[in-house]
C-alpha cells in the first residue's frame, strides 16, 4: 500500500497586534501530491520588533522557500529511500532554502526600497534584518518525515498510540526573549534537522506550530503531548474535516490570551486506522520554477 499523507493548516492574528494595528506576522503554507502522497508543510514567524518591520513579508517569503526547497529534493529522497540519504538531502533543501530566501527577499526590496524613515533605523547596514524570520517545515514521502527549523516554535510527532515527541535537538540559544532567524548572518549554524522513519517510529501524524500557540498554555512543558494525544484522538472520533472546521477556533483562544500570532499545520498518514477521511488536503497550490 502506498503511504499518502495530508496536510491541514491554519493562522490567527494576535490580540496585540490587533490593537497595535499590526499585520499578521506568522505565516504557513502546505502542498501535497495526490498522485504519489507526498506532502509538505512549513510555518514562520516574523519577528514583531520595530527593526524587523517587514517580517510578514519575510515569514511568507520564508514558507514559499521551504515548500519549494523540499519538494525539489522529494523524488530523490523516495527513490533512495534511505534515511543517511535523506539527512543529506535534507541538508541541501536547507541550505536552499537559507539561498532562496535571501534572493526573494533582496528582490522585494529592489521592487520596495527603504524610506529615509526606514534607513534611520540601520536597514541599509543589516538589509535582511528587516525581514527577520524564523522557518519550521516537515516533508512527508512514504515511510520517511523530514524535519527542518530555525527559530523558535514547535515541531511534534504523535505515534499511532497517541503518544508525543519532539524529534528535533533543542536550541541552545533560545532563551524565550530571544530566537535564531533566518536574517541573521550564518542562519545554517543555528539548523536543526531530523529524519523520522514513520514506519519504526509507527507516527500516525506531525504538527508545527509558531510559539504563539504553545507559550499562553498554563502547562509549558507538557502542552504539546497533550495536543498531540488530542488531535490523534479527533482524526479517529471526529474526523479530519472535523478537524479543520475546529482549527481556527484553535488557534484564536491562545492568540486572544497570549497576544501573539498563533499557526498550525498538521501532516496526517492515511494508513493509521480509525482516521477518517485520510483524503483531506487543505493544500495551496505553488507555481513551478
């Protein structure tokens, strides 16, 4: 049986940046591959400091990279099918992603250079600054998960018995005020990649989320089992349209308490039993080249 994956996903806008006027700074992009199964999630969080005044944009652009990056490497990772292989192949969508993202972005600012306003606050010394962003992405082919992040946020794993992982090493640098981003000036040192074999690991589903989902939660070093366990729970009870008719209430309730920007994406296996309509892919559609 071929393995299929799915893909759900959704944002809501932060309290405090309603009041502020604010855009939306988070962003999340997915695409699956009905004919093979394949899927791609990515998530990003702009930086709300008034020097990274143009990271929404950096966050979509972000999203775009690493949708793009992934799906470049995914016949090789498929048809290699071995996990040193996929690691490999995992580093190069990084790194071009880090290469594709920087171009995008000198392109953006070409089309929209800084104001006189905007050059006083040190935007031409650090052109990338501005844009400052960080990237959590998952790819889903046949039996294999591939996990990428820079920055904060979350990336979780849930086994077919409901139980939780994080599969990707902690960053050192990550003090809760302060995260890695892809603005920074080597972003590649602060990567952290990870291959699963969802077929070991028996994973059922994976979720990334930006930190404005799990920083409100009352329980911070144990939420994300919990929602794990949970969202295993409703893809068998409830259903994965079920699922996404939920998920932006979800999201709201932490966005509403914590004030920040709050995203979600799911990746869904089809073969896990009791889940319903394992079909379901809340897919946006990326242009080739």
């Amino acid at each position: 049986m071929t393995v299929r994956w799915t893909t759900l996903s959704g944002s809501s806008i932060g309290s405090v940046h309603v009041r502020d006027e604010l855009p939306l700074q988070d962003a999340v992009l997915t695409w699956t591959d009905p004919e093979g199964g394949h899927a791609v999630v990515a998530v990003a969080d702009g930086h709300g400091h008034k020097l990274h005044f143009r990271s929404d944009t950096g966050a979509a652009l972000a999203v775009v990279s690493a949708v793009e990056e992934l799906r470049r490497i995914l016949p090789d990772v498929a048809a290699k099918a071995d996990h040193a292989a996929a690691e490999e192949l995992l580093r190069t969508a990084a790194e071009g992603l880090v290469g594709t993202w920087t171009a995008k972005v000198r392109h953006h600012l070409e089309a929209n250079p800084y104001s006189e306003a905007e050059l006083a606050l040190g935007a031409g010394e650090d052109p990338l600054r501005a844009y400052g962003t960080t990237i959590l992405a998952a790819a889903a082919v046949a039996d294999l998960v591939l996990f990428l992040q820079i920055g904060d946020g979350d990336s979780v794993l849930v086994s077919a018995h409901g139980e939780a992982v994080r599969p990707l090493p902690d960053d050192p640098d990550l003090d809760g005020l302060h995260t890695s981003s892809l603005c920074q000036p080597r972003p590649l040192e602060a990567l952290r990649t990870a291959v699963v074999d969802a077929q070991v690991d028996d994973v059922a589903l994976a979720f990334l989320c930006t930190d404005g989902f799990g920083r409100p939660r009352v329980d911070s070093d144990g939420w994300w089992r919990q929602t794990g366990e949970q969202l295993l729970e409703f893809s068998r009870s409830r259903g994965l349209n079920w699922i996404r008719e939920q998920l932006p209430d979800w999201l709201a309730e932490p966005a509403q308490v914590g004030g920040d920007d709050t995203t979600m994406a799911l990746l869904v296996r089809s073969d896990i039993a009791g889940v319903s309509r394992p079909d379901l892919a809340d897919t946006v559609p990326v242009p080739e080249g």
